[in-house]
C-alpha cells in the first residue's frame, strides 16, 4: 500500500505571515493520515519547518551542484539544512521560464537525493502535445531523461502534471489520468526495476481542488496531489490532505 501524498507548491506566493495558514491546516489536521509537504518560496522554509506541523517541507528547485559560484541558486544541502525533507524538481514552469532540460532536471534530483532530500520530480505535456497524440512519448521520455537510476521509494516521487491544466481549471479526464499514471509506472519499472516503480508513489498535477481530488486520488496508480493555487489557504488545502488520509 503507497500512502498518499498532499503537495502544496506556492510557487512565488506567501509572506510571513502565510505561516498562520500552516498552523490552521495543522489545526485542521493533526494527524494527516497521509503525507503532507508543503512547498514555499525559499526564504520561508526556516520559518515554516521550525512550526512544527505534522508536515514536510519542501523547496521548490535547487541547484545540481554543491556549492560555487552560481549568484541567486539555492543548494541542496542547504535547503536540507534549513529543515526541509524535499524538493520539486523539473516543474514545467521551471523548464519554460528557465530553460531547464531533462538533462538538468536528472542532475537536479541527483543533488537532492545526495542531500538526503525527496526529489519531487515533474513530467507533463502541453496541450499542442497531447492534440498531436504524443502525451506517453513526451512523459516517459521525461521520465527516462530526468529519474536518477539510483531512485527508491524514499527519495522519488513522480509528478504527472499536463501543462495544460495547471492554473486553467482544465483537468484530463479520469481515464487520461489512469492512462498515463499506468504507463509511468511500466517506464519504472523498465527504467529502474519492478519492486521499486510499484513502491514510487506517482502524483498527479493540474487544477485540483477539493471538488475534485476525491476523485483524482481513487483512480489507479494515483498517489496524491501536487497541488498549486488550491494549497495556499488551509481553507483551501485541508479538504484536499482530508482526500489524500
Ligand atoms: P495548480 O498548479 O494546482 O494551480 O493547477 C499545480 C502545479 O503547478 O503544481
């Protein structure tokens, strides 16, 4: 049995002050029944894991190297140190703003996982993708390109999260989230091997709300939720981790 992940990322929102939504989703939710990792900008990580909630926190990039000279990047071993258990890597909005590769994005996770942290890595398509009917190839290429071969249970989790749906309130039929979280896990297992890809928990992305994540989270091979503008309120987000325990 996977438990289930509920993934908050911020992106570029919170203040200080957001730290009184942690504590009322905790409030909410002493005791989760699932996993909860809560993604803020940078700065508020010290903050947010000296709470004390019955969450993880998480950064949302790092760099692939371990220190140097790299002006605005954020180590691994940092973001570790400041009390954060994982980080996302590869989120689409970081391979178009920034260019990132898959390539990068594998380099990325190595980092993370050599800094003890979970690599929360993201693969998706664009809506011009999916029309031309390449969504598997697009996805398990990410894949391929961007899960270290040295990835377990412990330090991966896969992200599915279609371009297309995030922010957009659009969401993939229930059959086109089951149909590519099962292709995922076969890629896995071919990449890595059987027992390790049933054991990674896979995630899906994109316009989940407390509508919705009921339903998103019984379809097969769905483990959770990475889950963007609906985790910035506890108001928000707590129906979601309620979805997830
Ligand atoms: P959204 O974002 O929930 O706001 O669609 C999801 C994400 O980008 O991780």
């Amino acid at each position: 049995m996977r438990r289930k992940i509920a993934a908050g990322n911020w992106k570029m929102n919170g203040l200080p002050g957001s730290a009184a939504e942690i504590e009322a989703l905790a409030k909410a939710h002493p005791d989760p029944g699932c996993d909860v990792i809560i993604c803020p900008p940078f700065p508020l990580i010290p903050a947010f894991a000296a709470l004390g909630a019955p969450f993880a926190i998480g950064a949302q990039d790092c760099h692939a190297a371990e220190k140097g000279a790299h002006t605005g990047d954020v180590s691994a071993q940092l973001i570790a140190a400041m009390g954060a258990k994982a980080v996302i890597v590869g989120h689409s909005e970081r391979r178009t703003d920034h260019g990132e590769t898959s390539d990068l994005v594998h380099d990325k996770a190595v980092a993370a996982q050599g800094a003890g942290l979970t690599a929360i890595v993201c693969v998706g398509e664009t809506l011009a993708e999916r029309e031309a009917g390449q969504t598997l190839d697009i996805v398990n290429d990410q894949l391929r390109g961007s899960v270290p071969a040295a990835s377990t249970a412990e330090n991966l989790v896969l992200a599915y999260e279609p371009v297309w749906a995030i922010g957009s309130g659009l969401v993939p039929t229930n059959d086109q989230i089951a149909e590519v979280h099962a292709a995922l896990r076969a890629e896995l297992a071919a990449h890595l091997d059987p027992a390790r890809a049933e054991a990674i928990r896979i995630l899906y992305g994109g316009s989940v709300k407390g509508s919705n994540a009921g339903e998103i989270f019984a379809i097969a091979n769905v483990d959770g939720g990475l889950v963007g503008g609906a985790s910035l309120t506890a108001e928000d987000f707590a129906p979601i981790v309620a979805a997830a325990g």
